[in-house]
C-alpha cells in the first residue's frame, strides 16, 4: 500500500513536469514484460516526445535518487530495457520520440528520432534505392540498435550499428541531464575524441540515446541465394573463404542453421516448407545470400557467379560441399527467421550469443556440443546463426514437460563460457549485450581491465548510477 501511494505520487509530479500525456496511465504489461527474460514492476512509465522532455526527466530523477531504466521497442533478450522487481525503477519509453527528422539521398544519410522503429525508416526511405540493410528478426527502434551495436545476418556485407553510425544525440546521466548532439552526418572528421562510440554497444550506461545520424546503402539490384550442406562442419569456414574469394563484395550474408534449429522453425511454423525431401533435414545447411547493385546484364550475372564459386566445392573425392540447392532465396530466409520462435515454442530456451574467430567455430561447437551431451543430456542443441563473422546462437532447449530443476542452469553457463573465453579467446556476448541477465558473467569472464576501464567511464558519467540497468563494474 505504501508503495503504490509513493507510485500515485510520482506520477502526479512527472504529469504536472511533462504534461498529463507524457504519463502513461494503462496496462503496463508491455513495459513490464521482457521479450525472453525480465519480468518486473515500475514505479511509472513516462514516454516523452523531445530531448528536452527527455534531459527533464533525468533532472528531476537525480536528485531523488529515482533509478531510470530507458527503453526502445523492448526486443532485447538480455532484460536491460525491462525494470527489475523493486517497484523503484521508472521506465522511459522513447515510443513516442520517433521520425525521420532528415533524409538526404545524395549523401545516403537519415536522420531519426531514438524511437523510430526500423521498419519505420525504411519505409520512410522506400522509393530511393536506399535503406538500412541490417536484418533481425525482430523489429527495434534506431536508438536500441545505437544502444546494442546491432549486427544481425547481413553484418558480413554492411557491418553492425556502429560502422553505419554517422552522429547521434543523447542525454547524460548527469544533475543537468546535458544533452550532447553532433547529428551533422560527418564521414570524416578527426577534429577530436569521437564520443558516439562511448553510447554504441554500452547498452545505455552511459547515457540515454535520443536521436542517430545512420548511413544507407543502395538496395541490391538483383541477388542469389544458395543452401548449402557441407560435407564436414570443418569444412565450412573454407566454403566462406571460397565465396569471398569468387564474389568479393557481392556475398552478403553466410547463415548456419543446424537440423535441430531447422526441425522447430518447421514444426512450429506449418506455413514454411522444408527446402529438402521429407523426412531429411540435413545436420546442418549454410544460407548463402550474394548481390550487386549493378543490374542484370550479360557482364554480371550474380546467380552464375554463385554457382560458379560452388560447384568445384562439390567435385571429388574430398568435395567440402555435400549438396547445393540454389534460388528460393525468400524461402530460406523465412525459414532462417523463424527459428526462434521455433524455439521458444519447444520449451525453455537457454540462449547462448557467443563468437569466436570464424575458423574456430566449428571447433568450438564440436567440443561444446560434446560437452553439454555428457553434462546435461536432457537439452536440445539448436544452434544457428551468424557464421560469416564467426557469431553463433549455441541456443539450448529444455523441451516441455522437462522439471527445470533438473538443470543447473549456472554450472552450465559457468562450464561453456570458461571454454569459450579461456581456450577460444571468445566473447560471451557477440551482439546482445549484457544487461541484468549477464551481469554475472561479465563481472566472471570479461577481463578485469576492460571492466574497470569501464566502471570508471560509469563513475564519470553517471556518478549517482541513475541508469541503473547498466551497472556494469
């Protein structure tokens, strides 16, 4: 009772701060509720429509020691966006700060609001030839993607956020909440520090991101697709390397999915058809995408040139490449996409986003398959994901009916992460950042320079820990 009156309170002073709309006043689930993990209660959920509401909202919550936990489309998978059980945690939605603000064709930039979905963007630019070509499955706001360094499965042909962030806008954490804008869509200045790059990848600690300068790239006037099964798992960081040397540039995108990844997407998902016989998925298939912007003419043909680069990899007695099935590109992409969800579906999903070098991987996923066989035979490896720049989804499902007692889901976690940092060099996490869910595991497997280098950006920034989702030390 005395929490929901000091809640009834808070909400009267931020309406009559921002205004009786700023204040969101219904069923707060969406906030609330993480996409995979998170599952908390917020003293108030505020969405304002300017960096000036914004800047106001971190004024009147440094003082009282109010934590703010910032959030876009709430896609993340790392609970940073989701507020914890505390009840003292206020939620700022930037879903009603969104919009392109600038387009410029002739210098392929746009200019949005945090809150503008991707999907928004693109569609905002659609008819120019020109669009943010990083794929997800889900649909986040340009300021999450800022916050999280999004990749995604294109990443080998255009790269993450932060090779395609130009400028940005944010509030600091601070008693002015000091807003910093460089939004002018610079390619080259070297005048100074480059201080966007402390707000790309840092899942909010630093500041709340308002607005972001992007880079577009022309759409592909005409593309390839190919599955591909190799022959041997080890043999696929060589076909990657076959590919790159015949097409260069044209490959976009090389995707791994293996037979327990592509079984959920198709069981759950009665619309997709399987692309191979009944009855026989494939341990595993690699999507290949290639394009160019340059259009079909008797001199490019890209669907040749994949084919090409593929079929010597399928002759002989030491071929890498077992079968090949070529076009159907939206198909397989459809089915790519639908794995998680697959998952999800099948039961408890334990999700690993982890990288290494990409010719490590096949390793890597030999031994921790092996592992995780021996230790915790009730899971189901469904591993997939990003294979062109070494990234992997080593997802793991406990399938309904499964007592998740059974599981020591920290032994687990603690036993996969020491192999994947200390024999492979890795990363614990390749795109989703660390957020409460790996809070643990950073502070247990990221090196202790890197942490306290930045705690001690933290401590500068945001010295009363206002962003509190993000304590990262």
């Amino acid at each position: 009772m005395e929490l929901d009156m000091a809640h009834e309170a808070l909400e009267r002073d931020l309406r009559t701060l921002l205004g009786a709309a700023a204040v969101y006043g219904g069923d707060r689930t969406r906030f609330e509720q993480g996409y995979r993990y998170g599952n908390g209660r917020a003293a108030a959920v505020v969405r304002p429509q300017s960096v000036h509401e914004v800047s106001a909202i971190v004024r009147f919550c440094h003082p009282r020691s109010i934590p703010i936990v910032p959030q876009g489309a709430h896609s993340g998978l790392v609970a940073a966006g989701t507020p914890q059980g505390t009840g003292d945690q206020l939620v700022l939605s930037l879903e009603r700060l969104r919009g392109v603000t600038e387009f410029s064709p002739l210098d392929r930039t746009a200019t949005c609001k945090a809150g503008t979905l991707l999907s928004e963007l693109n569609a905002h630019v659609h008819g120019s030839g020109l669009r943010l070509p990083i794929d997800l499955g889900a649909d986040p706001s340009i300021g999450g993607m800022v916050a999280t360094n999004t990749g995604g499965a294109r990443l080998l042909r255009y790269g993450d956020m932060r090779h395609n962030l130009l400028g940005l806008e944010a509030v600091l954490a601070d008693a002015d909440g000091t807003i910093v804008s460089d939004l002018n869509g610079l390619r080259k200045d070297n005048s100074g520090v480059d201080l966007k790059q402390l707000f790309i990848g840092t899942g909010g600690a630093f500041g709340v991101v308002t607005a972001a300068c992007v880079n577009l790239h022309r759409l592909p006037r005409q593309t390839a697709s190919a599955l591909v099964v190799p022959s041997r798992l080890d043999a696929v960081p060589h076909i990657i390397d076959v590919l790159e040397e015949h097409l260069g540039e044209m490959l976009i995108a090389c995707e791994g999915m293996s037979r327990n990844a592509m079984d959920a997407a198709l069981r759950h998902h009665p619309a997709l058809r399987s692309p191979f016989p009944a009855g026989s998925l494939p341990y595993f298939a690699l999507l290949i995408e290639a394009g160019s912007t340059i259009a079909p003419n008797g001199s490019l043909d890209v669907e040749m040139l994949l084919g090409e680069a593929l079929w010597p990899c399928m002759e002989g007695d030491d071929a890498v490449i077992a079968d090949a099935i070529m076009g159907r590109g939206p198909e397989f992409w459809m089915l790519r996409h639908a794995i998680s969800d697959g998952l999800k579906m099948d039961g408890k999903v334990l999700a690993f986003d982890i990288s290494v070098r990409r010719s490590r991987l096949p390793e890597l996923l030999t031994i921790l398959s092996a592992l995780v066989a021996e230790m915790f035979p009730q899971l189901r490896i469904c591993d997939f994901g990003h294979f062109g720049d070494g990234g992997v989804h080593f997802n793991l499902v406990l399938p309904h009916g499964q007592a998740p007692s059974t599981l020591k889901e920290d032994e687990l976690r603690n036993t996969i992460y020491r192999r994947l940092v200390d024999d492979f060099g890795g990363s614990i996490s390749a795109e989703h950042g660390i957020g409460p869910y790996n809070l643990e595991y950073y502070r247990r497997f990221v090196p202790g320079w890197k942490r306290g280098t930045t705690a001690s950006l933290k401590r500068l920034l945001d010295p009363m820990n206002v962003l509190s989702n993000t304590r990262l030390e």
